[in-house]
C-alpha cells in the first residue's frame, strides 16, 4: 500500500512539474519541442517497417494461395462417361434379384 501512495505522489508530482509555464510554453512544451523530430523520425521508421511486413505477408500468401489452385482443369476424358440422362437401364432386374440385393445391403450394415 505504501509504493502505491508513493507511486502515487511522484506521478502527480512529476505532472505538476511538467505544467510549470516558462516563456508562455510549459516544460513539457519545451521537452516536447526539443525531442519531436527524433521521435517522429522513430515512428516513421516504425510504420514503414510494419508496412513492409505486411507487403511481403500479403505477397507471400497471394503466392501460397495461387499455389494451391490446380493449373490444369478437370475434365471428362472417357467416352464410357456420360453426360446425357439416360433413360432406361440396360437390364431389368428381376423381383428375386432386387430382394436379393435388398438382403445383401441389409446384412452389410
């Protein structure tokens, strides 16, 4: 409890500091002045590095997913294959071949 109160009183010391006017600018103002070129220069770094990053992240997953689409298309090749309705079967099949099969299906599962 203590470190907190002393956490505490330094902040709002340290605030109230900062706040102190010289010249119609407070510390702060000055402190401000003096380092905002560097720490714009740093951000600016910052941001073009992440820029980057996300350039060559987009660039390498366009790459993986063009990758991973088929460049030859599928298509049916076999003329045993159709691609008509058919209408009829080639065969009837009989009551007792259909119960057969019925049976066979049955005992299958």
């Amino acid at each position: 409890m203590k470190k907190i109160f002393q956490f505490l009183g330094l902040f709002f010391a340290t605030v109230l500091f900062l706040s102190i006017e010289i010249k119609d600018k407070t510390i702060f103002g000055h402190i401000h002045t003096m380092i905002s070129p560097s720490t714009r220069a740093a951000q600016n770094a910052i941001a073009s590095f992440f820029n980057r990053s996300v350039e060559n992240t987009h660039s390498y997953s366009k790459r993986l997913f063009d990758n991973s689409i088929p460049k030859a298309k599928d298509s049916i090749k076999s003329k045993m294959s159709s691609s008509k309705k058919v209408g009829k079967p080639l065969e009837e099949i009989t009551h007792l071949e259909k119960e057969e099969l019925d049976e066979l299906i049955k005992s299958h599962n």
